[in-house]
C-alpha cells in the first residue's frame, strides 16, 4: 500500500482482514509481509506472521524479522515492551492443562481434539501411502491363533521382501545374541542396565548361571568385571491389564539377567517372569523362547508409555504449553516450543492407547522435572534436556523398524493371552502361539504401526532451517556427526541409524 507520510523506521505492523460485502467472510493465512520504502527500493523489511487471521481479530500486531525473538530486558523500544505486555493476558485461559491420567501424575493440554488447537497450532502431517497394507488386511478377519511357526515365517516373508531389516529378523529373531542386540539397538535402549549385585527380588542363584559364564569364571566375577546387565520390568507389577477381543491379556513384570560375553555378545542368561505374585523361572529351550516374550511384551509397554510417550511426548507437551501460556511470543523460548510442540495430540493419544492395550489406567511417574529454576544455567540445562528428548531421544525410541513391524508379531506380542503357566517339562510350539495375540489383532496393531512408520513427507531435520548463527554451527557439527555414523554403518549388517542427525526429526509429531 503506497503511503506519502515519511513513517521512520518501522518496528511494529498492524494487519487487519475486513470483510467485505459480496466476499464470504473467510479466515486468511498469513506468511510474512514485507515492506519497501518505494516499489524501486531493492531493500525489504520482513515481518513474519505465518498465522490464520480473522475478520474478528482487529489489528494484529507484527514484529521486525530481526527483532521476532528478545528477552524483555533487552527491548529497548517502549512501544515494544508495551506489545510484548499485551501478548499474554489471554494465553493462560487460551491454553489450560490437565492432569493427564493421574491428579498427581503428568499433565497435558486441556484439549479434547486437535480441531481445538486451531488453525495456528494444527497442521496435517502428509505421509507415503503404506505399500503392504492389503496383504495385512486380509489377515483381519482370522479370530484364532496363529496356527504354526511356519505359517508366521511365510507372513514375515510376504510384510518383508525388501526390507534387509525384516528379512534379518527373521531369520534370528529366535537367537539370544539378537535378544540382547535390541536392548541397545532397539527402540528402548533406555531399560538395561550394568550391575554389581544381583537384586534382592530375582531368585537366581550363581549356580544356575554357571553354564551360561566362561568356564574359569562365576557369576560374582562377572559382576565384578562389569559383565552383567539387568532388565528389570518391575514398575509393570501390579498393572492391570486390558481385554482385547474380549479375553482378558496379562502382564508381568519380568527381570532378566545379561551377560556380555568375551566374544562381544550381550545374551540372557536368566529370566524370571513374575505374574499376580507367583515366581516362575523359565529355562529350557521352548520355555525360553517364552520366557524371551515376556520380556519383549513387557518391553514393549515400558517402551511405549514410558520411554516414547511419558519422555518425549508428555515432556514436549507440557513445555510448550508452559511457554505459550507464560511467555510472550517474542520470547526466545518460543523457537524451542515451535519446533517440538506435539500437535497431533488427539491422534497421538489415540494411537497409543491402542498400542497400549495391555497396560490400562496405569501411573507413569514423573521424574526429574524440577519445581523451579535458580539459575540460568539450571534453565539451560533443562531446556538442552527438553531438545534432546523431543529431537534424538524421541527418534530413537519411535518406531524402529526393528522393534516394530515384523517382529512385534511374536518376538515382541503387544498382549499376552495366557497368564505364564508353572508346568515343568517341554512346551509344545502350539502352547507358545496360545500365548500370543489372535491373528486378527496381531495384524490390527500391525497395520497401524506400518501406518505410523511410513515416512513423513514433509520431514524437517534437526536444526535445518536455521536463522540463529550458534544453531547454523550446530547444524554443520551435526553434519559431520552424520557422515561419521554413516561411515560406521555400511559396515554394519545391521546399521544402526536411528540417531543419525540427519534421521532425526526437529519435533516430536507422532
Ligand atoms: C492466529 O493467531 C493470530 C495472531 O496471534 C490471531 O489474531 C488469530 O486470532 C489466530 N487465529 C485463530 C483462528 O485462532
Ligand atoms: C520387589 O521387591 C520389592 C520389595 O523388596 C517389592 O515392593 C516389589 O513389589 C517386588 N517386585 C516384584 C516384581 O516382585
Ligand atoms: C477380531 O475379530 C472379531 C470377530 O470378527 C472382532 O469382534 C474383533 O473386534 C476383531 N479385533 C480386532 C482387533 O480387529
Ligand atoms: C517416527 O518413525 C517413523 C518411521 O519409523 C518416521 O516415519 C517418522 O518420521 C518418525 N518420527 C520422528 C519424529 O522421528
Ligand atoms: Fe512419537
């Protein structure tokens, strides 16, 4: 718009849509706006809006492009301060939160849809079509177990022809080495851990172990030596588990005792499987493969709620909210929020109590979220967490292949169907398949995780994009870390790429 009226240097921008008669009074998106002092003047002041706008709303107000992000002791203009004021007012009643499941447990945003985030904060995440989906659906309508390790074999082999991935699962999904491989190369690396004490609640004694250890060795040296590792499932104790198909699943809170060995493998050397207070040790063969699945469901609930949704979603949710509610747009903090805010939250919460079958109206703690910070750099500290964990942390616990699409049939069953049983002796492989999942729901959780791991398209790195200089010298740091790890994976059979930054996302979406 042509103005005669030298305006000075201009700071702030009023944009306002009016309705006119004869137009449908429609909302408008906004990008940026940009200014020229004539239409010759090869210099533009931006303005960034990227905002739907209303007839309703009156002016809205604009900032400079290079003054959209400003601490409040560094605003120097009083006409800006006075904005940054009238920014907040109506963004604690905009944005309320709520406990999540438990009055004293996480919250999230008071939000019933995603629809109720409005425009501003929604969009659409666009994903490639799933190629396998039909051949999966076929199976939907089958109530009864699967029938036999061979039929399972010739299912896998149909979801997985060009996957090396799946076709690799395949063929050693029965193997202790590739057991104890997930527990670091999974999607949960969160739950294993070194020990140097066995702990008080597994009955297992050094002589059990013994076959499992070198020769000249015990299990005390082993601990001693940094040898052995622990999973320990025992936050499941006590949950109560969902029905599905109408039967009731069950859950139990294993431990399982690793060994690394001097050939550079990590195996299981003991698992105890506990349900509804009763003790089982399972140990021969096919009641180890069992014994191995309980493990892997119990893996998959602590993955699913604690690592992935309580550590990255919850976290990421509540820290944005925290900012738009209490900081101004303009503060910095909102470059952080941006990027990681969870916006799919209906969809999300959806989908993974779906995933989340087994595990009912359990009570994922919070932990180590402080009430308050002194100083700045605690401040830092906690702000470098919330990016980790809604950039790297949620990529390498969000759906792995490994983890999820072919073997979350019977290495990692997402329900158990039968309480484990305290029968001595051999288990026929008819026993094992009872346990598991009926066909039809098996391939219900199946079809929805190959729906949630289709790439995304609209794909944004970590750090892309960046306007900041520190973050451009991050994001070329973080190139280099890239090319490293890919370095180091065409090496690899099975390449670990999950935190390659270029794999990581900058936000947490699903
Ligand atoms: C989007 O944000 C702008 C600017 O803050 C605001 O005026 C507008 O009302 C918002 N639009 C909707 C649909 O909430
Ligand atoms: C482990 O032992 C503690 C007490 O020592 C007990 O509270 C807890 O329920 C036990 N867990 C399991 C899974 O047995
Ligand atoms: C499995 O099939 C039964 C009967 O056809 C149906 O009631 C049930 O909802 C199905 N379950 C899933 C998860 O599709
Ligand atoms: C989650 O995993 C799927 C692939 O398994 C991928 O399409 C999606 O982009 C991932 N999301 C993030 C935020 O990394
Ligand atoms: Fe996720």
């Amino acid at each position: 718009m042509p103005s005669n009226k030298e305006v000075g240097i201009v700071v702030l921008l009023k944009l306002r849509l009016e309705a006119q008669p004869g137009f449908p009074d429609l909302d408008w998106h906004c990008g940026d706006v940009q200014v020229r002092r004539s239409s010759e003047d090869p210099e533009v002041e931006v303005f960034p809006c990227h905002k739907w706008i209303r007839t309703a709303d009156g002016n809205v107000e604009l900032r400079n492009a290079k003054k959209v992000m400003c601490l409040k002791k560094k605003e120097t203009l009083a006409i800006l301060t006075n904005h940054r004021e009238r920014d907040l007012p109506t963004k604690t009643t905009v944005y309320q939160v709520k406990p999540f499941l438990l009055i004293n447990g996480p919250h999230c945003v008071d939000m019933s849809s995603v629809t109720a985030l409005g425009p501003n904060f929604s969009y659409i995440r666009q994903r490639y079509p799933v190629n396998n989906v039909h051949y999966i659906k076929s199976f939907i309508e089958r109530r009864t177990s699967w029938s036999s390790l061979q039929e399972l074999e010739t299912f896998f082999l149909f979801n997985g022809r060009e996957n090396t991935i799946a076709k690799y699962v395949q063929a050693h999904w029965q193997e202790d080495a590739f057991f104890g491989y997930q527990c670091l190369n999974g999607c949960n690396p969160l739950c294993i851990r070194q020990i140097h004490n066995l702990p008080p609640n597994l009955s297992v004694t050094s002589e059990m172990v013994r076959p499992f250890l070198p020769e000249d060795s015990s299990l005390e040296q082993e601990m001693e030596g940094r040898h052995v590792y622990l999973l320990d499932y025992e936050v499941l104790d006590q949950l109560p588990a969902n029905t599905v198909n109408d039967k009731q699943t069950y859950l139990a809170a294993p431990l399982c005792l690793l060994h690394y060995s001097r050939q550079g493998e990590l195996k299981p050397i003991a698992i105890q499987v506990k349900i509804l207070n009763r003790f089982l040790l399972i140990l021969f063969w096919l009641h180890w493969l069992l014994a191995k699945m309980w493990v892997r469901n119990s893996d998959f609930q602590v993955h699913q709620l604690l690592s992935h949704f309580l550590r990255t979603h919850l976290i990421g949710e509540v820290c944005c909210t925290a900012a738009l509610r209490q900081l101004p747009e303009i503060h910095p903090l909102h470059q952080v929020e941006t990027k990681f805010s969870s916006k799919n939250h209906a969809v999300l919460t959806l989908t993974t109590r779906l995933l989340l079958f087994s595990c009912g109206e359990s009570s994922p703690e919070g932990q180590g979220v402080p009430q308050s910070f002194q100083t700045a750099a605690e401040m830092c500290k906690f702000v470098t967490m919330v990016i980790f964990s809604c950039s790297a942390l949620h990529a390498a616990v969000n759906f792995s292949q490994v983890c999820s699409v072919i073997n979350k049939l019977t290495e990692v069953p997402a329900a158990m169907s039968r309480p484990p049983s305290q029968t001595k002796g051999s288990v026929s492989e008819e026993d094992i398949f009872s346990f598991l999942p009926e066909v039809n729901s098996s391939c219900h959780v199946l079809s929805v995780l190959s729906l949630l791991s289709q790439p995304a398209i609209d794909f944004v790195p970590l750090c892309s994009g960046a306007t900041v200089k520190l973050v451009e010298e991050v994001w070329r740091e973080l190139k280099m870390i890239a090319k490293d790890i890919a370095d180091r994976n065409s090496q690899l059979e099975l390449p670990y790429t999950y935190l390659s930054p270029d794999h990581i996302e900058n936000s947490v979406t699903i």
